[in-house]
C-alpha cells in the first residue's frame, strides 16, 4: 500500500488557542485535579483546575507587567517539573511563544537558540542555568528579563503582576488564533545547527485533539492520570503535556528517571508514556532481581510464557488452554508483581522515539500492561502515527494520526500530511522548502504500510548502509534487538563501503556491577578494563546472535569492539532526546572501527 488515512476525530477550533483549554476545565471542571505536584514532604498535592488557571494566570499577569508584548519569544530552561508545564501556559496566556532549552544543553546551545529565535526573556531552573545566561547576556543584545525557578520566580512574578487585571490577562490570552505560532522547538541536531520547527496552536489541537479521542479510554477524566518523566523540552514531552491538559486528566512530573519506580509506585498513573529505553529497563531489571533472588528460572519461564500468550492473541483460535492455564499461574507468580513496579493501576503504555522491539511488545502485552509503539517528529507535533488500543499490531508503529495521511514515496520515504504538520522551520526557508513540498512533509524515514495501514519504519534514508558487496543494510532493525541485552547501553552498525557489518557496543554501568559479581569479576571493575575480557565478549556476542537472528546472513554483524564507555549527551555522542549522532560516534572511533577490518 503506498497512502493510506484516516478520518478526523477532533474538529480544530479556528479562532482558539491553547489557553482556551485551561479556562474550560476550570468552568467546566473547577474542583477535579489535573495537575499533580511535589510538596516539600515528597508527597504529591493535587491542583484543581480552579487552582491551575489562578496560578497561571498570576504568573501571565507578571509576564505582562515585565513587558512581554504577543508574538515575544520566552524561553523556559528547565527539567521536566510542575512550574515547566505552568509557565509554558503563563508564556501563552501572556501572548508569548515558547522556546524550550534542554537544561542539559551546552552555552554554545544555549546561546544559539536564545540567539536565533529572538528571545527577550528567560526562564531557567537553577543557579547553573542563570550562570550561563549570564556569561552570554553581551552576545544576546534581545534578551531583556531572566528569572529562576528556585530563587522564586514564580512569586516574583505574581508581586510584579499585582497591578494588572483579569480582563488584561483574558485579553491578552485571546489574542493568538489556531495558525499563529505556539512555540519553538529546536531539534536536537544530530548534524548541523538546530533548526527551530515553529510548532502552532492548530499544531498541538489536530495532534492532541485526536491522540485523545482515538484512545479515549486511556483519558477518562477524573479517573486517569499520567506520570510525565520525559523531557518537556522534547515534543514528546509537550504532547504529554498539552494531551492532559486537553482530555483532561490528572499530570504529575518528575525531573528525571533515576528513581522511576519509586515515583510509579508513588503516583500510580494509568497511562505511561516513554520511550524503548524505559521499558527495556523495567524488563532487564525484574529479570537481574529474579536471578539475584534465585528465580531466574521462574522469570524466564514467565517471560516465554508472556511472550507465547502475546503471539497466540493474534493467531486464530487465541491461547490454547494449556497456555491460558500457564499465563494464569505466572499472573499470580510474576505479572502481578511487575504491575506494582509500574504503578499497579495501569494496562496502557504509549511508546515512541525509538523502535520497541517485537518480543519486548508481546512481553509487556503478555503481562497485561500493553505498550502502544507509536512513530513522530518534532515537525509532526510529536505522534504522526501510533496503535489503537483496541487494535494493536506488534512490531509496526501503528496506524496514521486520524485526519492525517501517510504515503509511502517510490523510493520507500515516509510523506506526512495533516492539521497536525508544521508549517516550517524558524528564519530558515531553504531548509524549510527542502522538508515541504506541496505541503507534503519529508521525513527522511524509510518505512511501509501493510493492507491495513499500519505503518512500520524500517530505517532511515541517510543511514543506510550500503556494503562493498552492494547490500543496502537499515542498521535500526538489528541494533534495536542487541541494544535490548541488559548488558547493552548503545550499539552503532557500520559497514558502510566495507566488506561486511560490524557494530560498535557500549556496556550499561548500571548493569554492569551485577553481572561483574555474578561472573567472579572484582567490584567496581569498569567496561574500560572488562573490554577484553573473554566473559564479558561472550555476553555480548548473545546479544549479537539474538540481534543476527532478525536478519540475513549479508546483514548480520559479523564482528563487534566493546568501547570502553558508554555514549552521553556529555561525550557529544547522543542528543538530550538520545539519538546517536553518528557521524561524530564514526568520527571520534574511527581507530576501533578501522580495527574492526583489519586482518
């Protein structure tokens, strides 16, 4: 099938904008909690939706007072945290455009974004954060106002806001219609300068409007909630967002994922958005405990059966009774332990940034908690595409985005088109005309769709590697199931003008101690001084033949360099939304990949 879409679920409303929602949940539903924050004790502490639009419109009123006139760009440096989601609202009530920062990024980042979009004021999070604005406020002549979170930013600007009335807000806050830009979001830039995708109001209505109602159950308001743990400064993060806001249902943040499972367990959310990464860690890390705790056997036989269970869901008659009998016994044993890591309230995840993994879909479907893989752009507004949860076909990245269409180019690039598409790139019309043609937006991806119209990616255009031998090689497909290994933090396929494929691999830390002890290794050795152990490479290589087995002989890796660390936002090695930057990963280890062909 070469186009295939779908009808639209959500009408755009033509002369709104985004804050018309935050006054309709407060008219239409004053008392219910959509918002969720930490208070000092750790707790979490409701916020209605009465509440919500006061604070939000508080903090516009100082926007307003400071000088912030409509159309002013404001960016927001700042990890994933209640006062981000707050801002962002006050910044358009105020008539602002948002201009998110990763607070990761580097000054040279820094200045480039705040430069190139024009921003006139700031908002940042920490001391470090206004340090760098600082060392760079003579190369930013526009930028006017800076203001952190934690020296009170949000107080400062209610005492500075006192002056100005409601109607001043509400004037201001009605002044943006659909097609006017909402925000600025640059892209992580794998290669070359970020480039500002300017992202409307239209935008973020046709993509959430319709995520919402074509999986309406997952957003029942007042009965669920959503734990948002990815960046906000990724378009993924925003969708979160504005989807909760729109629906809506109860949102929580959390700056970072190193004490997930206890902010599941805490929050308990119905709905998990995140990323391949996340849910590799959930499996990897039950599994590591089950063996710790001598029931290693007993989880691999869960998982199997889990995965078994999965596949049988889609074949004809479904699970014989035997498997239902075995599925029964392990929800007992197992499935119903992994729920409780997760929350123990939620059956739905949504996955994107990254292919999942076919087994580790079935897996989590077996155990009940399926995770609906779904496929953007930050030029898409987030998801173009994504699995119905009531249809779910495992291993494709589902159907279009209803009100969109997907078509498949003669040359295999996936096309987008759709409410949901941005209309260009910030001060940048050649980039911009390279990307759009007649309205059609070029993703770069390399992808198919099934008789149904589901939708699965196969690699990308420029990364595909194309051997001496002539085999064109999508590295995405066997990178994915080697870096599902829990030994596995990042792998690189190259092979690119060379006989054959190889791959370079990177050793998660945070298993790595684990499996050192369970294998006589000293504690605290390191990935450097294990590189060449004979243990550790025969580990990998399982990770490789499991990897090898979801493709041909010609494009299996036939040969792998451990490195001795991992890749980071910190090494210049993967972006803040954690893609691989190729090109500076084949540059910086040309030696290791040029060690891979000798001899």
């Amino acid at each position: 099938m070469r186009e295939f879409s779908l009808p639209a679920l959500y009408e755009v409303p033509s002369d709104g904008n985004l804050t018309d929602l935050i006054r309709r949940n407060a008219a239409q539903h004053p008392d219910t909690a959509v918002m969720s924050r930490k208070a000092a004790d750790g707790r979490w502490q409701d916020v209605t939706a009465t509440e919500f639009l006061a604070e939000v419109r508080a903090a516009a009123k100082g926007l307003i007072a400071a000088g912030i006139r409509p159309g002013d760009r404001v960016a927001l440096i700042s990890r994933t945290r209640y006062e981000w989601v707050l801002f962002d609202f006050a910044i358009w009530s105020a008539g602002g455009v948002t201009v998110p920062v990763y607070e990761t990024s580097s000054p040279e980042q820094v200045q480039w974004i705040l430069g190139d979009s024009g921003a006139v004021a700031v908002i940042v999070e920490s001391p470090a954060h206004s340090a760098t604005v600082a060392s760079l406020r003579d190369r930013l002549p526009e930028l006017r106002e800076v203001w952190e979170i934690e020296q009170g930013a949000l107080d400062t600007l209610k005492a500075a806001g006192a002056g100005i009335t409601d109607e001043e807000v509400e004037e201001r806050s009605s002044l943006a219609n659909a097609d006017d830009p909402a925000t600025i979001v640059y892209t992580s830039g794998t290669t070359g300068r970020p480039k500002g995708c300017v992202l409307t109001h239209r935008n973020f209505f046709a993509e959430c409007g319709n995520v919402v109602e074509r999986l309406r159950p997952l957003f029942r308001t007042g009965e669920c909630s959503v734990l948002l743990f990815l960046p906000a400064a990724h378009v993924f993060g925003r969708l979160v967002e504005v989807a909760a806001v729109l629906a809506p249902i109860r949102l929580g943040c959390v700056p970072d994922i190193k004490n997930l499972t206890d902010e599941l367990q805490s929050f308990r959310p119905t709905l998990i958005l995140g990323v391949p990464r996340v849910f590799e860690k959930v499996y990897n890390s039950a599994r590591a405990k089950a063996q710790a705790d001598g029931k290693g056997k007993i989880f691999d036989a869960a998982a199997e059966t889990a995965i078994a269970y999965s596949r049988a869901l889609d074949a004809p008659g479904g699970p014989s009774f035997g498997l239902k009998l075995k599925h029964k016994l392990f929800s007992k044993l197992v499935y119903s332990k992994l729920h409780a890591v997760l929350g123990g309230r939620g059956e739905y995840a949504i996955s994107g940034g990254a292919p999942l993994g076919e087994r580790l879909g079935h897996f989590f479907r077996g155990i009940g908690f399926t995770v609906l893989e779904g496929y953007g752009l930050t030029e898409s507004c987030a998801a173009t595409a994504f699995n119905p949860w009531d249809k779910t076909k495992i291993g494709t990245v589902g159907q279009p985005l209803p009100g969109s269409v997907v078509r498949i180019a003669d040359d295999g690039e996936v096309l987008l088109h759709g409410e949901h598409i941005f209309n260009g790139y910030w001060q940048n019309e050649t980039a911009t005309a390279e990307a759009l043609t007649d309205g059609w937006f070029h993703t770069g991806d390399v992808g198919t769709l099934d008789e149904d119209g589901y939708l699965a990616i196969t690699g990308r255009k420029k990364e595909l590697i194309v051997t001496a031998g002539g085999k064109n090689v999508a590295p995405a497909v066997i990178e994915d199931r080697i870096r599902a290994h829990a030994l596995v933090a990042e792998c690189m396929v190259v092979g690119d003008a060379r006989p054959f494929v190889a791959a370079l691999v990177t050793i998660d830390e945070e298993f790595l101690g684990r499996w050192a002890a369970e294998n006589g290794k000293p504690a605290g050795i390191t990935a450097a001084e294990l590189r060449e152990d004979a243990d550790l490479i025969a580990a990998v290589q399982k990770a490789v033949d499991d990897g090898n087995a979801a493709v041909s002989k010609a494009e299996s890796v036939r040969k792998f360099r451990i490195l001795p660390s991992q890749f980071t936002e910190e090494s210049g090695h993967i972006t803040p939304s954690l893609k691989l930057k190729r090109n500076v990963v084949a540059k910086d280890f040309a030696d290791e990949i040029d060690a891979l062909y000798r001899g």
